[in-house]
C-alpha cells in the first residue's frame, strides 16, 4: 500500500462479520497493513455506522462494538466540518451518490487518501486523484 488509505464502513464489518470467512480474512489483513503502517484513515461518520451495524446484524453486544470502536480509532480519524458537508452535497448532485457514500469521498479526499476500500461504489472509479478499491474483489 502506498500512502494513506480511507477503509468504509463495510471493510470493519466483515473484518467481525462470520457467515462469510473469505472477506473476514481480507477485511483483518487490510485493516491489520494499515494498522502496522500506521496509512489508514476513517472518519467518525464509519465508526458510527459500524457500530450501528454491529450490534445490529452481527449481534455484537454494545460492549464488543465499543471495544472494535476503540481498536478501530487507533486509525487516522478524519473529521469533517460545514464545508466539507457542502462539498459532499456537491458530490452527491454531481455524481449521482448517496449523501452518505458522498461524505466518504469527501473525508477520503479532503484527508489526502489516494485509496478508498469499500465494495459499495463502483471499483476502479476515480473522484479527484482518489481512485476505489474493492477489496473483496476476485480478480
């Protein structure tokens, strides 16, 4: 990997999720490089949907989620302000994303990733130098 990555959402939960074991492997060895290169980046928008989704549709108790949160934090946490709402908007009207998937791009972009992972927008696709990666992809 080569400078810093943003991980969505989706990346966390597999990485806990059981039902399917190949993208759990791929989720833990993504988040494990980026961990020990100290390259990845997130935002508080991905620890609140994972947590959400956690305890929801892997049934972690609030306590398992929190203590993910916390080990998850020990990544880049990027924080987004109004203008960075506003630009996000911009995205979604310009592009055709959701709100939510517009905020990613957003932090990802505005945070210096050249990678965004995450298997919820098209793979290979290019917002402004950041280019999308599914990392559960089959080649």
């Amino acid at each position: 990997m080569t400078g810093p990555c943003f991980v969505d959402t989706n990346v966390l939960v597999y990485a806990d999720d059981r039902r399917d074991t190949e993208k759990q492997a791929r989720a833990q060895d993504l988040i494990r490089n980026l961990l020990r290169e100290r390259s990845g980046k997130l935002s508080l928008q991905v620890l609140q949907e994972f947590f959400a989704a956690a305890t929801r549709k892997l049934t972690l108790t609030a306590v398992e989620a929190r203590r993910r949160v916390e080990m998850f934090s020990h990544l880049d946490i990027v924080r987004l302000d109004l203008d960075d709402v506003l630009a996000a908007i911009d995205l979604h009207r310009l592009h055709d994303l959701s709100i939510w998937d517009a905020l990613i791009v957003r932090a990802a972009t505005m945070s210096g990733c050249r990678t965004l992972y995450t298997e919820d927008l098209q793979h290979g696709r290019r917002f402004d130098g950041l280019r999308v990666i599914d990392p559960f992809r089959r080649a």
